[in-house]
C-alpha cells in the first residue's frame, strides 16, 4: 500500500510539473521608441514579471523615425508583430478610425480584473485623454505628455550679461544664440531638431511656420508650402542653425539635441517639456544648476508656439494577447508606475504630463520647479486653434489626417537638403508643394 501512494505522488508530480511547464507565462512584444523615459520603463521590466509572472516582456526599442515606419507597417498589414505598440496624438485617432488598435475602454470593461488597481481613467488630464479617443472612447493609454518650451543655461547668459525676457521672440532667440556661439570650445548658441522626419525636424519647425503666419493647408486643402510665410519661417531657421547652431545639423533629433544641452555645450534648445526632468537629474546632466525655462519664442504671431502631444500605449486589434497587453498598458501608465519610479530615480524623472494627481503631489513640485509652467503650457495649447489663418486640420506640429505622415516626412528630406545646403530654401519648399499637391490629389482631396 505504502509503495502504491509513493507512485501515485511521483505520478501527480509529474503531471503537476507537466502542466505548470505548459503553462508557460504570455510573452507581449512591445514597439516603443528609444526616448529617455521608455528606457526607464524597460528597466522595470523585471520588477513588472515578478509581479505578473504569467507574463513576459519582449522589447522592441527603436529611434522615433524608425519606430513610426515599422509600427505603422505592422499594425496598417495585419502582421500581428506587436503586443502594445508606442503612438502618439498623431496615431491614435486614425488609428482608431481604421479599426487598427482596441478601445481602452471597451477592453477594460471585457477585462475588469486586468487593470492596474486604482488605475484612475477620471485622473488622466482631459487634454490628453481627448487627443488620445475617438468617437468618444480611449484608444491609447498616455506614458507621457508635454508640450513644448525654450530651455537655456543660465550659468552662460549671466556670463554674457544676458537676460532671458518672459516670452521671448525667435529674433531675441537668435540675438542671444550669435552672442554665445563659440564653436571653437565646442558651444553653440542653440541646438535645435534638424533630422529628417515629420516627427523630428518638422514638429518644432511647424511651431515656427505657424508663429510666422504660416500653415499646412487652406480651407480648400491647398498645400502652403511655398507660401512667403514659410519661406520667412523656414529661412530663419535654417540660417539660425547654420550660423549660431550645432554642426552635422541633419543628424540631430530629440535624443541628439538633449544630449548636447545636458552636456554644457548649447546655450538654448527649443523642444520638448519632457526633457526638463532629464536636464535636471544630476546623474544625466552636467547643467543641473544652471537650467532655465521659458515659453517657446513667438514670432510676428503669437499663436501655435508651443504644441500638445503625448507618447501612450496601444493595443493592435491583430493582438492575441489583450488581455494580457492590457495589464501591462494599465500598470505602465498608473499612478503606481508614477510613484515606482519618482522613488527609484528621483520625482523629478517621472513620466509628466498625464495625470491630475501629479500635479497635485508635492513630492513632485518640490523637485521639479518646471512642472507647474508645463502644465500651463499643456492647458494652453490648442490643436484646434494654432494658426493665423483658418485651417481644415487639427494639430500644432501636425496636420490630423492620415496622408501628413507621408507628405511631413518628403517635406522633412527636402528642408534637410536646404539645411544641408544641397539646395536653396525656396527651391526646397517649391518642390514640397508640388509633392504634397500630388499626394493629396491622389488621395482625393479635390474634385
């Protein structure tokens, strides 16, 4: 008797050990692009799997240009490649129109028990959470939001008697940028985004175009590239990072540009707020003490300098793993993560832009002195109303329609080709118009 009970546990242990190996944990795959705060958020992977051990975490991290071509390609196909895919403002209504990524809230109430307790849908920021639906529903759950700002180093304007006014124009921007410029001990006056891409170069370009009167398209859907005003807008900027700029211009994205500033060799670098928590981490910045902020320049228009978008979480309709992609969409954008991460690397590294609450935790406040001007610079943007003229589309750095992808990144190439000075500025946007006249054409823009 005693022989046939050691045989069946040996038998109920092999079985047992059977089925937990079978029951091997979900792997997601998730496409995010390789900005500061994603990587912060791959270095919690191991944290998340001790916590959801039937869950596995399989990252792919990629530069924005190449991340945007190969999620849209995976997701507009059907490939089915990716669990949770990284998209922005841009993305997510289209996106959700084509059927292409779930509802965030028809998948949380299909899968109740999935989403990060507490999660808080009532605490993400209205702004953000309007600009990520779509008929009504959240289609993307937001990692990050920011506007966009001028950021200068205090310690070299005080050197050079300079002072930085509380709305500064682009021609101030440049009188200070030549004053600063001393390439031959490697600073340059102003570093800003001149990488192909409608993403990287043409999203602080576009706050430019519209504070110069200047606009993607009119009422009619006429392309107004080789308009004067972005002949005006486009020329000033490119002779701005030619004569006062960093060199290998065309090389330089967000990634490039904060690395430059946080080293101590740019004076200015007019981009995004979510670098500001980077800028003011000791262990990432050289520059820490000697950081100012102040509104992104305005130019003879006050309006559509400074732009609304946010990097959030989608789940491809293609996806077999919702469920799962669900848990970890809701823990990597909770109020959780938030708190995870202000204790681990510093609050004035978390994820910004998001949530009510942040900006009610005075953890948060005493630590970034910023978070209180990027919120007023998030509640002001309006992608309804950002330039001079009317205009047909919705967006600031962008023009809400699935054919600005194709037509803001050939522009891009184009105006990198006159930054490069392969071509002149007009030559440029002549041949930016026609391209986007073809390609709305083609697109059934006209009748």
């Amino acid at each position: 008797m005693r022989k046939f009970l050691v045989l069946m546990c040996l038998v109920v242990f092999v079985v047992s050990g059977a089925v937990v190996s079978a029951q091997e944990p979900v792997e997601l795959t998730i496409a995010t692009v390789n900005n500061p705060d994603m990587v912060v958020m791959q270095g919690f992977t191991s944290v998340f799997e001790e916590q959801y051990p039937n869950i596995k975490l399989n990252w792919v991290v990629l530069p924005e240009n190449e991340l945007r071509a190969t999620v849209t390609t995976d997701v507009a196909t059907g490939s089915s490649t990716f669990d949770i895919v990284t998209v922005g403002m841009f993305e997510t209504p289209l996106w959700a129109a084509n059927g292409w990524i779930h509802s965030m809230d028809a998948l949380a109430a299909e899968y109740p028990d999935n989403v990060q307790a507490d999660y808080g849908f009532d605490d993400l920021l209205e702004g953000v959470k309007l600009g990520l639906s779509y008929d009504g529903q959240l289609y993307s759950l937001p990692f990050y939001g920011e506007s966009s700002m001028l950021m200068y180093n205090t310690a070299m304007f005080e050197e050079a008697g300079l002072v930085m006014p509380e709305q500064p124009t682009w021609d101030e921007v440049r009188e200070f940028a030549c004053a600063l410029h001393d390439p031959d001990n490697n600073r340059y006056g102003i570093v800003l985004r001149g990488l192909p891409g409608w993403g990287e170069i043409m999203a602080p370009l576009t706050t430019v175009v519209n504070t110069y009167g200047g606009r993607w398209f009119d009422e009619n859907w006429e392309p107004q590239i080789n308009s004067p005003e972005w002949n005006e807008a486009v020329s000033f900027y490119v002779s701005l990072i030619q004569d006062c700029g960093q060199p290998g211009a065309t090389g330089t994205g967000f990634t490039e540009a904060l690395t430059l500033i946080a080293q101590g060799q740019a004076a200015m670098w007019v981009d995004a707020t979510v670098a500001a928590g980077f800028l003011s981490n000791p262990e990432q910045s050289t520059i820490v003490d000697s950081l100012g902020f102040a509104p992104a320049p305005v130019g003879p228009v006050a309006k559509g300098n400074h732009w609304l978008w946010a990097w959030s979480l989608a789940i491809p309709t293609t996806s077999s793993h919702a469920a799962e992609a669900l848990q970890f969409a809701t823990w990597a954008t909770s109020r959780d993560y938030i708190q995870l991460v202000g204790e681990t690397n510093g609050w004035a590294t978390i994820p910004p832009g998001t949530r009510v609450s942040t900006y009610e935790n005075q953890a948060y406040l005493d630590a970034a002195p910023f978070a209180s001007t990027v919120l007023g610079l998030m509640e002001t943007a309006d992608p309804t109303d950002s330039t001079r003229d009317p205009v047909p589309y919705v967006g600031v750095q962008f023009a809400g329609i699935p054919e600005f992808q194709g037509i803001g990144t050939d522009v891009s190439q184009l105006i990198a080709e006159a930054l490069a000075g392969d071509k002149t500025v007009a030559e440029a946007l002549e041949q930016a118009n026609t391209l986007a006249r073809e390609a709305m054409e083609e697109a059934g823009y006209y009748e």
